[in-house]
C-alpha cells in the first residue's frame, strides 16, 4: 500500500501558469517519454499560459489523468467527482492558475489488488464451509448390506444431516420401513416402507428408526438407529 502510494506521488505534476495570452502552445507531457513515472520535473522552466494544451500520452489501461486540487496533488489522492481521462493521449486545456495533474491508477490498483484479495477470503471460506457441509453417502451394513445382525453398523459414526444412507439387499428377501421409536423398540412394521432392494434416503436431523419389515427380521437385529445432528 505505502508503495503503491510513492508510485502515485511521482505521477503528480503540478502546471503553474505564468502569463494569460494568446496564441496557445501544445505540451506534450513528459515529452517523448509521455505521462509515466517521474514526469514531475516536467514543467520546470517551461511557462504555460491559460489556453495551452497538454497531451497526456500514455498506455491507456497502465495509467490515467486525473485534475485534481492541491489538497488532492498533495495528498496524492482522488476528490470525489474529479474529472478523470483514461484513454491515453488526452488533451487537457489549462485554465489560469494552478493545474493538478495526477495519476491515480496505482490507487486504483491497490483498491483492485485488495477487492480481490476480499473475494479470495470469501471463496475460500465458502469453500471451507462446502467441506464442512458436504454429506457423506454410507452404505448401510458396508459390503455385508442391508441384512441381519447389522444393528451395531451405526456405532462409532457422526451422522449429519443430509447425509444418504444407502440400503443394499435382495429384495426379494428383505425390506426398509421408517417406524417410530416405540415400532423400532417393539420390532413393529407400522412406516413407511422401501423395497427397491437399493433405497437412498437422505437424513433429516434427529433420530430416524429403521428396521426390516419381513417378520423375524428385526429380532434378527435387521434394525438401525440413526441420529444426524
Ligand atoms: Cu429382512
């Protein structure tokens, strides 16, 4: 930032008008070396009259004219509503008095280089937010499946909402049904009932009580509590 704003300071140029006349002159600014770096001992020894013309050329997209006043040619910064030329070879008349001439593109690239550096916070925080929220797809009862005896499958995971349970099994043998806690308790089939021999539920928050609907099953341990928080 403080590098930036020394890369301004060397831009200003200050044209002090000496005479009011007649018969105007065209300066380019910085002669053969245009509107850049170091163009402010430009002026020195040259006498401007109201009238004239200044040329400021420059690659436009690497640096901008700015008028400004004196509290902004000395601070270096940009007075709101300034008038600003941005197209590189641009002719500026001077009017009597003092004229103030910056550049503030540095300024503007500082602001640019810190706006996306904001944006760079924000996607990466978002992103971190994603990894934090992405679901976890989990085949019930891993390669064994949906089947007896997998009751003890859930223990030891964190279950989050949103989270796919994915059930695997014959389906000709087996079955899904979301009961309640007092059903999953009691082995009682009264839910809604899955039998795709693959059904993919997604997990809403708290406890949700599967258990197969086929009878002997669930006292077979063919039942899983699962708690997504
Ligand atoms: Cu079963």
């Amino acid at each position: 930032m403080e590098m930036n704003m020394k890369m301004v300071f060397v831009l200003c140029i200050v044209v002090l008008i000496q005479t009011e006349m007649a018969h105007a002159v065209e300066y380019k600014v910085g002669d053969s070396g245009g509107w850049t770096f170091n163009t402010v001992g430009w002026p020195k020894g040259k006498r401007f009259r109201a009238g004239d013309i200044l040329t400021f050329n420059y690659p436009s997209g690497a640096h901008n004219v700015v008028v400004v006043n004196k509290d902004g040619y000395n601070r270096c910064s940009t007075p709101r509503g300034a008038k600003v030329y941005t197209k590189g070879g641009d002719k500026v008349k001077l009017v009597k008095g003092q004229n103030y001439f910056i550049c503030n593109y540095a300024e503007k690239m500082a602001w640019k280089l810190e706006g996306c550096a904001i944006f760079l916070v924000i996607f990466m925080m978002l992103f971190a937010i994603q990894i934090s929220n992405a679901s976890t797809t989990y085949n019930v009862g891993d390669s064994n499946g949906w089947t007896f005896g997998v009751s003890n499958w859930p223990n030891g995971k964190n279950f989050k909402v949103g989270d796919v349970l994915v059930f695997n099994y014959p389906r000709e043998i087996h079955n899904v049904v979301i009961v309640n806690k007092v059903d999953y308790n009691n082995c009682n089939p009264s839910g809604k009932m899955f039998n795709s021999g693959k059904d993919v539920i997604t997990l809403k928050k708290g406890t949700t009580y599967f258990i197969c609907g086929v009878p002997g099953h669930c006292d077979g341990a063919q039942k899983i509590a699962i708690t997504a928080n």
